[in-house]
C-alpha cells in the first residue's frame, strides 16, 4: 500500500530488550556505552557524483543521536543505506560487534521516511491497528501511543487528509509501535510548530528510558541541539565531525558556542 510495506520487516525484529551485551559490558567495569552499530564504511555514488564518502561512525547504545547537515548533504541517502533499502558501493556494518548485511538490517532497526503518507485511503485508526497486529501490541500499548503522540483528533481521519504535522505523528505512532532496538527517522520534526516540537522531544526521551536508540536526520540545529545527545556532522557526502557538543567544542575551540557555530566552523 502506498509503497510504504518495506517499512515492516519481513522477518523477526531483534526485539528492544535484547540488550543482555549491554549489560554484561557494564558488569564488566566499562567506563563506556557499548557500541550499537558501527559503520566501518558507507560510499554510495551515482555516475561521477559522490553522494556519500567512506561514511564511518558509532552509534552507541542508548540515547539518541543526530545525523546533521544541510538538504543535499545526504542524510537521507545515509539512512535508506544504513536500513538496507538502498544498495551502496561500500556498506560495512557491524551490530554488537558482528557484521550486519543489507538483508538483515530490518530485523535491528526501523526506518521511518520523511514525506510519507501510508495507506493514504486508511483511516488512521486501521493503519495503527495494522501495525500493533504485525508487532504484537496490546490495546493498551496502542491507546498509549495515540495520547503521547496526540493523535486522539484525526483518529477517524483518511491518511491523505492529514495535516502534515499531524502526518508525522503517526509516522512517529507507527515507529512507537515496533519493537526494533535502533529507530532511524528523517526529519522526524517537519511541519511541527515550536510547542509541537518540544511534546515530541518528550516522547522521543521517553522511548530512550525504555533502552532504545534513535538516530534522527535534522537540519534544524536548534531543533537538533534541543533533542540529540551526539551528533554526526554532515556535509557533502562527508563526515566531518563526530561527538557529543562539548566533543565538537574542544575540537573546535569554540567553547560555549552553539551547534551551528561548531558546524559552521568544521565545514
């Protein structure tokens, strides 16, 4: 329906409480978050053009982090590889320390598009009980997502007629109701206003307190300064800083400084 059915994966998901790594390397005495997925290497090219550049970076468990940079840095194109709904030249992955091929990936993360409609002659309430019958959610866990993402108005509501911030929230219902360790979301904050923005970053923080990861592609800063724990600084297909922001700021030099001037200065 509506090109959106590669979203579900086709196999079993690594399910959110498989995080039994995580916690013997804290039993162990390690100082730091276990790695989640590590890209060794991504580069995707069309014809002459480089839309990603041996890409490489972590994604530790827990906490969520921002892939930033201006349209046409390849955000996008990074998450549909990293999904493994986009083939690329190089594409070396690795989950908890073992390699992850493309086929894969869906067991271990969600993608969530930006400027997708699915099931756009559903209503809304059909397209959520679709996806809690997939994953196995209970009537409680489904009530719970409409109230925290405040979908409770459009309920009865053909998709297509959806505003298009009302739009992203149930993209955002359809991903609360997996079950995958690592959410990847492009944009997750288009079309919402500024109150909008700060209840979303509360559900989103609320999901990290139940052990996920969430990787979001931004190009607000502001938003991606409010919301992400880490950033992936990203600019021309290039990665070109990585870290938390006092991270960035001790590379830099700029201490105090905002996200945008660190990554005006990097690029």
């Amino acid at each position: 329906m509506d090109g959106v059915l590669h979203l579900v994966s086709p196999g079993p998901p690594i399910r959110r409480n498989t995080q039994l790594p995580i916690e013997t390397a804290r039993a162990c005495g390690q100082a730091r978050t276990p790695v989640l997925l590590r890209v060794a290497s991504i580069t995707k090219q069309y014809a002459d053009q480089a839309v990603l550049a041996d890409v490489a970076f972590d994604i530790e468990a827990g906490g969520i982090i921002g892939i930033i940079g201006p349209n046409g840095a390849g955000k996008t194109t990074l998450l549909e590889v990293l999904a493994g709904i986009l083939p690329a030249d190089t594409s070396d992955l690795q989950w908890l320390g073992r390699p992850l091929p493309p086929s894969r990936r869906r067991e271990a993360m969600f993608y969530l598009p930006d400027g997708v409609r699915p099931y756009q002659d559903q209503p809304v309430t059909r397209v959520l009980s679709f996806f809690a019958d997939v994953y196995r959610r209970s009537a409680d866990e489904i009530t719970g997502t409409i109230e925290a993402v405040g979908l409770t108005p459009v309920l009865h509501k053909r998709v297509h007629s959806l505003s298009k911030g009302y739009s992203r929230r149930l993209m955002l219902a359809l991903g609360l109701l997996t079950p995958h360790p690592l959410l990847l979301m492009d944009e997750p904050f288009d079309g919402l206003d500024l109150r909008q923005t700060r209840e979303i970053v509360g559900v989103l923080r609320n999901e990290v307190t139940k052990g996920r990861t969430l990787a979001l592609a931004i190009h607000q800063l502001l938003d991606a300064e409010r919301v992400c724990d880490r950033f992936i600084l990203l600019a021309d297909g290039q990665v070109r800083g990585a870290g938390t922001l006092n991270d960035l700021r001790v590379r830099t030099g700029i201490i105090g400084g905002s996200l945008e001037d660190i990554f005006l200065a990097i690029t």
